[in-house]
C-alpha cells in the first residue's frame, strides 16, 4: 500500500472514530459536541487530500505504463497490445470514478469544518452538498458494484 493511500485511510478511520465520539457525547449531553464535530471533519478533510494525492499518483503511473507500451509496441501482437491497452484504460475509468467519489465528498466535509466561511466568507448552500452527496454515494454503489461483478466472473 502506498504512503498516502495508507494516510488517507488512517485519517479516515480517525473520523469515523470521533465521529463516533460525537454522537456519544452529543446523546450523553456534553456541550462541547459541536468542537469534537468540527476537529472529525477537519481531519476526514485531510485524508481526502491524502487519497487525492494518492490518486494522481496513480494516473500519473498509469502515464507512464502507457509511454512504457510504445516503447514495446514491435515486440507484442496486436491482441496483447489490445488487453494492456484496455487494462490502462479500466485502470484510468476507476481512478476517475474515485475522484468524482472524493470530490463528492469534500463539500460535505467543508461545509461542516466551516473553511469556506473562514476563507470566502461565504457558507456552502445545502442543497449544493446535498448533491455532492449523492454523487458521492452514487459513485461508491457503482465501485462495489463493479467489485462485485469482478469477484463474481473471476470465481
């Protein structure tokens, strides 16, 4: 596992934790809920930095496999040349399907950690992260689909 992959979902596990402490102490009655709140969604927003930098880094490599197969073309058949070449190009659909899943959930998380207000002075609209939202959970039905389909045809 790569390094900002792995802090990607470190930094995530860390907000599902103390967003787990918020709802604790928010049913328990503590005042300061909305603090805890606050910190999760600050730090689920860095891991979604971290797994986007992740992600570049992946298309960035698959740029690279693609320069690396021009570089191959005389000593492959027509075939083998076809399955890498749509092998890069299924890698680069879920690299850009995981993006549009990240971007859906970074408004969300901005507008509970309030950067928006703090830098443009502005709030972000709820329908607008409502949207993004469901682009967001759009995206990831669409991600264990297709790892459901896969397992299914490989046995």
């Amino acid at each position: 596992m790569k390094l900002f992959e792995l802090l990607g979902k470190i930094f995530t596990s860390q907000f599902y934790l103390l967003d787990n402490i918020t709802i604790i102490s928010m049913k328990m009655g503590f005042k300061y809920y909305k603090a805890v709140r606050r910190v999760s969604h600050v730090i689920l927003f860095i891991g979604i930095v971290f797994c986007t930098i992740s992600l570049f880094i992946e298309l960035r490599e698959s740029f690279s496999q693609e320069a690396d197969l021009k570089g191959e073309l005389e000593n492959m058949t027509p075939t083998e040349l076809l399955h890498k070449i749509s092998a890069i190009d299924d890698k680069r659909r879920v690299i850009g399907v995981r993006l549009l899943k990240i971007f859906g959930d970074l408004f969300p998380t901005l507008a509970r950690t309030n950067l928006p207000e703090i830098i443009v002075r502005t709030k972000i609209n709820k329908g607008t992260v409502g949207f993004f939202g469901v682009i967001s959970a759009l995206t990831q039905i669409y991600l264990k689909n297709r790892e459901y389909n896969l397992k299914k045809l490989t046995g």
